[in-house]
C-alpha cells in the first residue's frame, strides 16, 4: 500500500512526457525552420540598416532591434520564396531553375540528395488530390502491404493495360523512396490523405488513422 503513490507518481509522469513530448517536437520543428530563415535573412536586413544609418538612424535602430531583427529577416525569405515560386511559373524562371539544376548534376553527392528532394517534394505538392493517391502495394510479399503514392498512370504499350508511377516513401526519411510501376488493378485505394500518409511514415507507423481499407478489393483508377 506505501508503494502506491510512488507508482502512480511514475504513471503520471510518463502520461505527460507522452503528451508533452509532440508538442516539443512540433515545436522544435517550428523554431528550427524560423532560425533557419532568419539566419539566412540577417545579412541582407543588417545591410539594409547599415546603408539607411546615415541617413535614417531611427529606423536604421529598428531594424537592428534582435527581435525585429529575426522577425523581418524570416519574412523576407518567405517573400523572396515566394517571389521563386511565381518565376518558376515563367519562361525566364524555368530556364535559370534549369541552368541551377545542370551546375548541381556536375555534383555527384550533392546531385543525389538534390534529386531525392525533389523528387519527394514534387509528389507532395501535386497539383491536384487525384495525381497523390495514398494506396497499398503487395509489397514484399502478396501477404504484405506498404504505402505508396499515385504519381501519374500509364499505358502499356503492348496490351494497353492500365499501369500506375507509385512513390514508395521509406521510413523515417521519406525522401529516400522509390518508384515502382504497378498494374492499376493490383492497387489498394484508401481514403487517407497524403499527410495523414507521411505522418504514418515518418513516425515508424505510429502515428495514423485507426482504420485503412487493407482488405477492400482492387478498383479501377478513376
């Protein structure tokens, strides 16, 4: 009976590290990636209030403040991101992504890891829910099934057959998938989402829905 309170003490204890624990990794995520950018906009915001000092020593003051500092830095990158996204949508944007993209390949390792994240990311951002299907492949056996995602499908060009581009995203590093082409009929169309789909890769599996149509039939692509 002396023991009790000392169990329920650890009990307690680990029920709030388990909850705790993903809003420490959500926010270490989040801190990370607003460091990051502020560490790449610094530079360009000091410079700015390096030139404005002579003339605007007020403002120059404001923006090297260390909040503001920080803040205005990572909306700088933001926007400059931004701003790629809208050229890569013109002749002139594409062709400097382009130019980028042939001095990166001249970089073995560098080309690689390159590759690999674009890869990913460009399955991620498909323009529409139909091009990044989430389903299940016989894989590596017929009695075992592993995620995939729907990139585009193909014809055969000998039978016609309806075939399926499926990114096999591995665990935890979903960028270091693979793409198999699987016959559409051998598919497994589920209802989960592509974040509830990565979530379920990154975390080992621990981390999903509690139901996924394992055992429904195979249906014709839509």
């Amino acid at each position: 009976m002396q023991k009790r309170p000392v169990t329920s003490l650890g009990r307690y204890l680990i029920i709030g590290i388990i909850t705790a624990a993903p809003l420490a990794v959500t926010w270490l995520i989040v801190d990370f990636l607003f460091g990051q950018l502020s560490r790449i906009g610094r530079p360009w915001v000091s410079a700015l209030a390096n030139a404005l000092a002579p003339e605007q020593p007020l403002l120059s003051g404001w923006l090297q403040n260390e909040t503001f500092l920080s803040v205005l830095a990572a909306v700088l990158i933001l926007g400059a991101l931004c701003g790629l996204g809208w050229m890569t949508t013109h002749v002139v944007g594409r062709w400097l992504i382009g130019a980028f993209e042939r001095l990166i390949g001249v970089i073995p390792v560098v080309d690689r890891i390159y590759q690999a994240a674009k890869r990913f990311l460009t399955v991620a951002g498909g323009a529409g829910e139909s091009e990044r299907r989430v389903v299940l492949i016989n894989f590596p056996s017929p009695e075992m099934k592993t995620i995939g995602l729907v990139t585009r499908t193909l014809r055969d060009k000998a039978t016609g057959e309806e075939l399926a581009a499926v990114y096999i995203p591995t665990s935890p590093n979903p960028t270091s998938g693979y793409i198999e082409i699987v016959p559409v009929g051998k598919l497994t169309f589920t209802d989960w989402t592509f974040d509830q789909a990565m979530s379920f890769v990154i975390t080992g599996g621990s981390n999903a829905p509690d139901t996924i149509a394992y055992s429904v039939p195979p249906k014709t692509a839509e």
